[in-house]
C-alpha cells in the first residue's frame, strides 16, 4: 500500500491542467502529422503518369512524314497502326478527364494494344496480299531491320521482321493468330472505351490461354482463378481491393531472391558477412512467403489485409485502409518518450533543488522504496500517455477513413497458418512489446536524474538518444553509415518498435551488417533496464543528501 501512495503521489506532484493541455496538443499534432505522412507515402505506391494526346500527335506526325518519304508496305502498315489507336488514345483521355490517372491498367492496355494492332494489320496485310507475288516478292526483298516508332506508353516496332514471319506461317497458324489478334483488340479497345477493367483482363485471360496452346505449356490454375473471378464479377476499377488482392498475389507466388553465391559476394561491396547476408535473404523470402499466404487467404476470404510493402519491394497496385493509418500509431511512442524525458528530466534532481527530498526522507520510506515508485509511476505515465495518443489517432483515423475497417480483424500467419485476430488485442499486444525498449529509456531518465541531479543534462542526453532511435537504422541502410551499427547492439534503435514489428527495409538491411533481429532488442532493452535500475538503487542508497 506505501508504494501505490508514493505511485499516486509522483502523479499528484507532476500533474497540472497547464502541462496538460500542452502535451495533448503535441500528441493531436503528432497524429495528424503521422496521417499526412502515410496519406503521402502510401499515395506513392500507386503507379501515376499522366498520358498526353500531343505526345502521340507527335508521333503520329512523325510517322505520317515517313510514309511521305517512302510509301512501302511497312510503312503502309506503321500509318495504319496509328490511325486505328488514335480513337482509343482519345476516348481514353477523355475518360480521364485531366489527361493523368493513379490507375495502371490504362497504360497497360494502350501499350499491349499497340503491340497487338502491330501485329493485326501485318496479318491483314498479309491476308490481303497473299495471292499476289509481287507482294510475296517484295517482303522476301526487305532488309531484315525494324521500323521503330516510338509511342508515348507504347512502341510500333519490328514491323520489317513480324512482316517476314507473317508471311512464313502455316495456314493453321495463320488463321489461329488471325483470330485471337481480332478478338484481343476489339476487347482491349471496348475495354478502354468503356473504361471497364474486367473487358482488359479478359483479353489477358484469353492471352494466357493463346500462349499456353502455341507454346504447350501449362496455366496456372491460381491466376486463372483470380482472372475468372474478375471477369465474373465485371470489377471496373483495379483499384477495388479485391483486384489489389489478386495482383499482389499474383507477385508474391512468384517472388523469392536467391542469396548470392560466395564468389558473387566476394565480388560485391558488400560490408556484412556472407553468413549475415544469406540470414537476411532467408528473412526476406520468409516474409514474401507470409504475405503470399495471407494474401491468399483475403482473397479466398474477401477480406482487406495492411500488409506492409517496403519501398524497394512494394508491388505496382496497392491500397490503404483505415488500420493502416493506425498501425503509425507505434510510432508514437518516440513522441511519448521525448514528451516525457523533457517533462520528468528532474523527477529526482528538483526534489534535491527544492529541498522536499529531506522531507521525502525523514518518512519511514527505504530510498529504494522511493525510487521505484518513480520507476513505476514513470512506466504507468508512459503507457498512459501512448494509450491516449493511440485514442486521440483512433477518433482521427476513423473520421477521415470510417471506424468500420478498424473493426476488422488482423491477418496474421502464425504456426504457419493464417488466422484472423482481433485488430486491436494485436495492437495492445504491440504497445506492451514496445514499451519494453521504452523502459529502458525510462530508466536511463531515472539514472541521470538521481545520479547526476541535473535537469538539464538528464533531458538533453534523453531528448537527443530518443529522436536520434529513429534515424539510425535510415543512417546505416541509406547511407552506409556503418560505424553507427555499435548503436544496434544497445536499446536505442529499438525504440520506434514499428520499424521492427513491420520489418522496414531499414530495419533489415541494417540487421544484415549485425546478424541482430527481433529478440535481441526485446532482451537487451530488458536487461540494461534491469541494471540500471538496480545501479540507481545502490549508488543513490550510499549517497549522502546534502540538501
């Protein structure tokens, strides 16, 4: 009962209204500075070019002027081609109404469209002239070179040899490609009229199939299934999250990086050992296959997911969903921790400058007592505050995104299986792991406090450790500062636990210069607590109070 009276009177003597309101002002601001970072961040991984009708007018111009200079029959063909996308290069910047989409398949499909109409007039130019010598003669006749055109997101090229092997195909090879050709570009060009997605991928769908009778080869069932799906369900958007489900599954079965091998990293510049460097690509295929098989199962399940894609790794499609702003929500703890080093550098230091440390010590109250009450009040206040800032994230998230998504559950693969979590005992789950690495910190404040007695030197030495933990692993990745992975082996990076819960790209590429993963910062952070904690007790214990 002494200690939980010394824990409520540490929270009596350091609350006021004033200090109040500041600190949660600095959270407000800190989550909604954390929201506008994802908000930009998570823009950034959809594809975005804008497609501009003067750049194929260019184009077009240039191809018109070598059909003036030599009227052939490749050139015929290459005028032809431009002629018949310039309806669909229209009707798609018209749709998109100022010239630019954050949509992919647009681009996509224009630049397939004008490979496949390449290939189509060839086959009717073909068709057209096949009994006529002449023509035959002259094909045989041509330099074996391309006529290359450049289109703004798509290129008319090698028409002289497609022209050749046109013309050397069987009949039965001629009329299959005449019709699939016919058919892929009349569902590519109705797909971008209608702006509808599904028309595209069934003209894919159909492509797959082509090419697995040309060249007798196997379908895969998995990306049928998903293309059938689309298709059935006519999805006009491949911004829909089952459509971004798909595609990211579709990457991921086919994602995994070799290692290299012992003379290729001898070869390289590599500053980690090759042991560490073969640990971190197991990593990274460990984590492609997790996210393949939780993918997998929002599909089968139709459920969103919050996966995170590093930059160097992300796929072309992706989403976000409301847990995904609130996921940064572990990054508030370094706001927590700073707020606290600078509010409570003198919880042992201004006792001693105000004298109350000899009325504190006159009550039958042992110093070590004393001081882990401010231990645990220090810990408490830590967790509470985050909580709130989590709470104050929370009400922001859902009125920007809807608080429904929050509701959902987390996608997690554990003993190998995928099962469906409660989002926020997940989170919680998080906060309580994290704030292992912050009990360090918190006893390193104490320390300074009660060993130093100065406050200023207490919240410089903090402040500064706690806003640098989350430079380090950017400092070592990005810009080789290799001299600061000393920094690894102690509690300090571990601080912004995010980085480590998500496996930022950061965080791994610096682990592969130590060999350090995830249970060293948990233990480490734990241990040096422990013994700083128990190097307060006794060296302040011995000391004398002069005050």
């Amino acid at each position: 009962m002494q200690l939980f009276r010394l824990i409520r009177c540490e929270f009596i003597k350091h609350f006021s209204w004033k200090k109040t309101i500041i600190i949660l002002l600095v959270l407000l601001l800190s989550c909604f500075g954390l929201m506008k970072i994802e908000s930009f961040f998570g823009s950034n991984r959809s594809y975005t070019s804008p497609i501009y009708m003067e750049e194929f007018d260019d184009t077009y111009q240039k191809a018109n002027k070598a059909l003036e200079e030599e009227t052939n029959f490749v050139n015929v063909g290459v005028a032809e081609v431009f002629s018949r996308l310039e309806k669909p290069y229209q009707d798609t910047i018209q749709l998109l109404g100022d010239g630019s989409t954050e949509s992919c398949w647009q681009h996509d499909a224009l630049s397939s469209l004008s490979s496949a109409l390449t290939r189509l007039v060839i086959l009717e130019q073909v068709k057209a002239y096949q009994n006529d010598p002449s023509f035959l003669e002259e094909v045989s006749s041509l330099p074996s070179e391309n006529a290359h055109y450049e289109l703004y997101y798509g290129t008319v090229a090698s028409y002289t040899n497609r022209l050749k092997e046109a013309v050397s195909l069987s009949p039965t090879e001629f009329s299959r490609d005449f019709t699939y050709y016919h058919e892929y570009v009349d569902l590519v060009t109705k797909a971008l009229e209608e702006n509808a997605y599904y028309l595209y991928i069934e003209a894919i769908y159909q492509t797959n199939l082509y090419y697995a009778a040309v060249f007798d080869t196997e379908i895969n069932e998995n990306t049928l299934a998903i293309y059938q799906m689309i298709i059935d369900e006519k999805i006009m958007d491949d911004s829909n999250y089952r459509v971004v489900n798909a595609h990211q599954y579709l990457e991921e079965i086919n994602r995994e990086i070799e290692a290299p091998t012992l003379e290729e990293y001898h070869q390289s510049s590599n500053h980690a050992s090759y042991e560490n460097v073969k640990t971190y690509y197991r990593k990274l295929n460990e984590d492609f296959d997790a996210k393949k098989q939780i993918l997998h199962y929002a599909i089968q399940h139709d459920l969103k997911h919050d996966l995170y894609y590093p930059s160097d790794y992300e796929p072309l499609y992706s989403y976000q969903t409301a847990k995904n702003f609130m996921n940064q929500g572990l990054h508030l703890i370094v706001v927590v921790i700073f707020i606290v080093a600078i509010t409570h550098a003198g919880i042992t230091s201004r006792e001693h400058d105000s004298g109350t440390v000899k009325l504190l010590l006159s009550k039958p109250v042992k110093r070590s007592k004393i001081l882990l009450s401010k231990f645990l009040y220090l810990i408490i206040e830590t967790f509470i505050l985050w909580l709130i800032a989590s709470l104050i994230l929370f009400i922001l998230v859902g009125i920007s995104y809807g608080f429904g998504e929050l509701f959902t559950p987390k996608l997690l693969l554990i003993g190998g299986e995928v099962r469906e979590i409660p989002y926020f005992l997940w989170y919680l789950g998080n906060m309580i792991v994290g704030m292992i690495p912050a009990v360090f910190f918190l006893s390193l404040i104490l320390f300074l406090s009660s060993i130093t007695l100065s406050t200023a030197l207490t919240a410089s030495v903090t402040s500064i450790l706690t806003l640098f933990s989350i430079m380090i692993w950017m400092l070592i990745s990005n810009f080789g500062l290799t001299f600061l992975k000393i920094f690894c082996y102690t509690p300090v990076p571990y601080l912004d636990y995010w980085m480590v819960a998500y496996h930022s790209e950061y965080y791994l590429e610096s682990c592969m210069l130590t060999g350090l993963y995830e249970p060293f910062g948990v233990i480490i952070s734990l241990v040096l607590s422990l013994i700083i904690y128990f190097l307060i007790v006794f060296i302040y214990t011995k000391r004398d109070i002069k005050n």
